[in-house]
C-alpha cells in the first residue's frame, strides 16, 4: 500500500522556506516507520494493534494504520468516533464514559452505522449505555474499565470488575465485552487482570477482550500474558517526551512545529512565533516546552500564547530574524489539536497541507 | 446599547442542564460589567482603551468593547486581525513582529483596507515593513517595541529604542507611531519610557502613541505618566489566576468550563470530561488547573488530554456521575482558543452558542 493514497492535499508550495508559520511538519516517512514497527511488534507479540487517534486525528492516518494492520482504532470522545465514522472507519472502541442523555442519543446514531465498543466502571454509566443499546436496537459491547494503579477511571478491585461485567451481561441493549485499562505499571495491572480473568470465568463470563495501552512502556514484553489488544497513540508521531524516555529516538519524531525568529534582543534569546497556542504548556517532567535540534536542541525556556522564548546562549551559530527553526514539542497529541492544519512533508520536501479533522472534538 | 445586539446566536436549547459538555460558559452579564468598569477608570485617567482580543476571540465583543468607547482593538496575531477586519473592525495595533514574505503581503493587504499599525524592534524588521507599506500604498505606522523589563521582544535601551525610531521615520511606507512595552514593572517601564521620550523630542520626533499593557497591573495608578493607551485582554473574562492575585473578584469571572462527572472511583476523586484539551495545562504558579467554586473550590488537581481529576475529599455533597460542574479555568485566554463555539448565558439562563471567530488563528 502507499500510504498517501488516503491523502488529499491542498498546495501549500514545495519548499518549507514558503511555508506560514507557525505550523506542524507531519514527516511521512518517519509516521509510516513508527507504524510498521509497531505493528510488527504487534504481530510478533500476536497482540491485537488498535492506535489511539487522539493523537493524529487524521482519517488518512487511521485508514493507513488499518491498512497496515490495525484491528480498528481507539478514540477518546464521541466526537472523534463520529468524524471517523464519517470517514469510513467501521471498526472502534470509544475509552471514555458516555454521560448525558444528548451523548447517549449520538452513540445510539453511532451504533447503528460502524461497530463500536465502549466502556464503563459504574452502574450509573452502564443503565445509560443500556438506553443507548436499546435504542440502536443491537447489543453495544462494553468494556469494564479497571483502575489497576493509575488511579484515574476505573473499577477499584478485581471484584468490582466482576460485579460490573455481570451487569452489563444482564442489560438489555448491552453485551459484556471484557477488561480494559491504562495501567500505572505493568506488573500492578497484570496482577489485576489476573484475578478478575479468574473471577469472571468462575462466574460464566466469557472475557473476548483484555485491551491495554500505553506509549511510554510500549517495548516492555513484561505484563503482557492476559492482554489481547494494545493502544498505543503517541507511537504515529512520538515526541520529545518519549525520546527523552528512551522509548523512541529523536529521528524517529515525525512532528516539529516550524516557527519564525521575529526578534533577537541579544545573544541569549531569540523569540519565536509559536507559544502556548502552539506548543501547548504541557511539561510532562521535563525543562522547557520544546527543542530546536538543529540548534544543538536548544530549549524553548518559556512560552507565552504567541511567543516562544528560545534560549541560543550556547549556539555556535546563532539564528537571526527571519529564520524558520524546527520545535519538537514535549507532548505532540494536544499541539496537533490547536491546528486547523498540519503539513505533511517527506524530508525536505512539501506534500501539501491536509486539515486536522476531529481537531476539538472534546464533546 | 445592548450588548447582545451585535450576537447571533445559535440555538443549543434554554437551560444549562442541557447543553453538551465540556463547553465554555459565557456570562454576558459579568463581560458588560467587566468592560463598563475598565472603560469607565480609562476615561477617568484619559487613558486610551485598545483591548486586546486574544482572549475573547469574538468579533462580537470585539464591536461591543469599542461600542463602550475603546478606541480600538488589539490582536496579536496577523490572522486575528483579518478575522476582526473582515468583521467591520477599522482600527487595530498588531503587537507582534511581522515576518515573512508572505505575512508582509497579508499586512499589505490588510493596510489596504483598515487603520493598522504594528511594531518593529529591529532593523530587519522594519525593513520587511516598509515592503509592506510600499505595497500597500500607505505609510503604516509602527510602534517600537521597548524590553522595559520583561525580557521578552523589545529593543533594549532608550537610546535603541530611539534610533530605531529615526530608522523607521525614514523608511518609506512607514511613520513611526510611537512606543510600545510590555511592561515587567511599572516602575522600570516608566524609566525607560521617559527617556526614549526625552531622547525622541530631542531628536525632533513627535511620540504620539506611548502604549502600555498588562491585566495584573491594571489597577494600579503609579508608572502612567507618560502612557497614551493601555492594552488588555484577560480583564473580558478574568480567571482563577486573577482572581487569586486580587485583580477580580471570584463573582467578576466572566467564563466557566461546563464539565460532566463521568466517574466517581472512590470519595476522594471525581473525573471529568474536561481535561488538557479543555482546560489547557497552564499553572501560571498555581495549585490545580482550575477550580469548582459551587463544590467548595474544589481543585482539578491533575489533567490528562479528556480527563480532568476532581479533588472532592473535602465536599461534603460530592458529586455523583451526571453531574455538571463548572470550571473556573487558570488562564482563560489558552482555553477559548481549544474551543469552536462558546456558549452564552446570562445567569442560568442560554442565550445561545457563538462560533469563537479567530480561534486557532496563530499565523
């Protein structure tokens, strides 16, 4: 397959010099590697690959992950399952509590168009997927999200899975479709897993999915020995936290965010033109907001909405205004959701723009 | 006037329990207050009123704040600007350095058709501007932008600050239209304005603008001697980051994040479905990424992209799943830019959604 057949692109000009600023550089070449390493570890591992859109929010990129081998896709809020199932994609599991009779109603109108999984960890949440279930008139899968030590959503025992899956089993409009977490660590969610696999088959429920997830520990064979299906999103793109984490290398960084120098007040800074409403000030652990690594990964020290402060105290060659730097962001999912737009380029070369097409779909 | 004529709203129904979440809640009530009380102390000090729109992004409000008697608007980024021109807005300062050919034909055009000035703080810059204006047909004028502390863009002395004015008076295309700072403190700023001042009349230039910004100053009466007119944004709709350095009250928070309890995993946390993509990551030194006033300041003490974690430990009503909350966000200019629509009400009552108009428009 070629995955630029699944792209259509406006002209935005050949040359990255032409290109506005600022801007995110999505490098194809670079995503289509980190997508076949991950899928052939998936194979190897015989694991279930469902990415996470949330990451690209793309339909050409989750129709390319399909086409090289994904079960279906992973999304976070109804919003993006809707975008995606206007584009074809027939195949998700939607890991967020559906709440609210106006989100019940869509994921009804969703379930009667593509296969769609959700999740639960109440029964609060499930008597509302009951009504949703009922009203598409088939059996929506349901999921029982566990907390196994993230300590965000999620059944807080073993037990509590287990109770909630027979409930499920027991709603109309609703099947039991198995185990689903975001661990904290792996050997606490195995452990977890373990006793509610155990538990729920001494009840008489057939478990056809454990789905676990995770970019940073995406490489660990340990902790796998339940697990069925793996989400993993960050790994289309990676980003400057996971490099520094050694989970992937910076070649292996398909986004920078491509910015102007618009002042240089003296030889310690330059000034940027992509700030928080770029570059997101998520820090996740780290100093700064972003590298320049043709400037010997000179840091992004400070962020304001629209200026990005850029430390050059220790470059040999100093950039000047005018000159267009290349970020990698610290956490590349919420930068590419401040974009109507990215830029899709191999190399040096520009392929053409392409809009972000669930970009704010937080409903 | 009324405020609201200059809306078209979007029905999205008539009460707040019936809205989709997470969505930004607007009261327009608290904006007209907010807005009557800043333009009332400009008047009084005979200070001009040139708001800055980054943080509202509404043509709409744009009109009303000018409407109260601004004298204008300011935006920070060429695309805001071409959003509030087209929207009927003549007269506006461009608070960032234009760079780029294509940018310097952007403000060409823009110059064509409304009363723009910008600012320079460097030779290059100004050189790109004067293309500009030379296209154009028209001198723009140019503020020159001074670092009076903040370390930021800016030239860094009085005695820069005046040949760069000379530099720009010069320029065809262009006249120079004054000075511009960012103030770190009042204090320094006021120094260094009074001599560039004094080194501009000595110079025979005539200094007709001197433009001064910031929120949390903006009660402040000392270091305005030599202040023309004051920028700023944030004071529209305030947040917790303002509210809690005393520069609003907590009653004088114009914007809320509507959020659904989507889980309740144990009695010290509630999650909800608005997380960094709704909230933004930004602390500006506080505790938390927001707080719920109605639950007795109850902290979202983490985020995750569409998870926000409640700290309801010490709520003695804690909130169950279904429930709605409201957000009062850190740094609210960042989270209306995640979003396409706000929704306004007055009160408890919906008036209707609006599309945020420059949202996302960083080039």
């Amino acid at each position: 397959m070629n995955i630029l057949d699944h792209f259509t692109f406006e002209n935005v000009g050949y040359r990255i010099e032409d290109l506005e600023t600022p801007v995110p550089l999505v490098d194809i070449g670079i995503v289509e590697h980190n997508l076949r390493k991950w899928q052939a570890r998936s194979d190897k591992l015989g694991i279930a690959n469902r990415p996470h859109i949330k990451t690209h929010k793309l339909a050409a990129l989750a129709k390319a992950q399909i086409e090289l081998g994904a079960r279906g896709i992973t999304v976070q809020k109804l919003g993006e399952a809707e975008v995606m199932a206007d584009a074809g994609i027939t195949d998700m599991l939607l890991t967020f509590n559906v709440v609210g009779a106006h989100k019940l109603e869509r994921l009804a109108a969703l379930a009667k168009r593509v296969n769609i999984s959700v999740v639960a960890d109440s029964r609060e949440v499930v008597e509302g997927l009951s009504k949703a279930g009922q009203m598409a008139g088939r059996d929506i899968p349901v999921l029982v999200e566990c907390d196994t030590g993230a300590g965000r959503n999620g059944v807080q025992s073993p037990e509590a899975a287990v109770d909630l899956a027979k409930f499920i089993h027991a709603s109309k409009g609703l099947k039991y479709g198995g185990l689903m977490t975001y661990p904290g660590t792996r050997a606490d969610a195995d452990k977890f897993l373990a006793k509610a696999l155990e538990l729920s088959e001494q009840a008489g429920l057939k478990t056809e999915v454990v789905s676990s997830g995770g970019s940073p520990d995406m490489w660990k064979d340990e902790g796998l020995a339940h697990v069925t299906e793996y989400r993993v999103g960050t790994y289309i793109y990676f980003d400057r936290s996971l490099a520094e984490r050694g989970v992937c290398t910076y070649d292996e960084c398909a986004v920078s965010v491509l910015a102007t120098v618009v002042s240089r007040p003296n030889d310690q800074r330059a000034l940027i033109d992509a700030g928080s409403k770029a570059l997101t000030s998520d820090l996740l652990g780290l100093k700064g907001y972003g590298v320049v690594r043709e400037l010997g990964f000179a840091k992004v020290y400070n962020v304001n909405e629209e200026h990005g402060y850029l430390d050059i105290a220790d470059c040999n060659d100093k950039p000047k205004v005018g000159d267009l730097v290349r970020v990698t962001p610290n956490h590349v999912c919420p930068v590419i959701n401040l974009f109507d737009k990215v830029v899709v380029v191999r190399g040096k070369e520009v392929l053409g723009a392409v809009k972000v097409d669930a970009r704010g779909m937080v409903q």
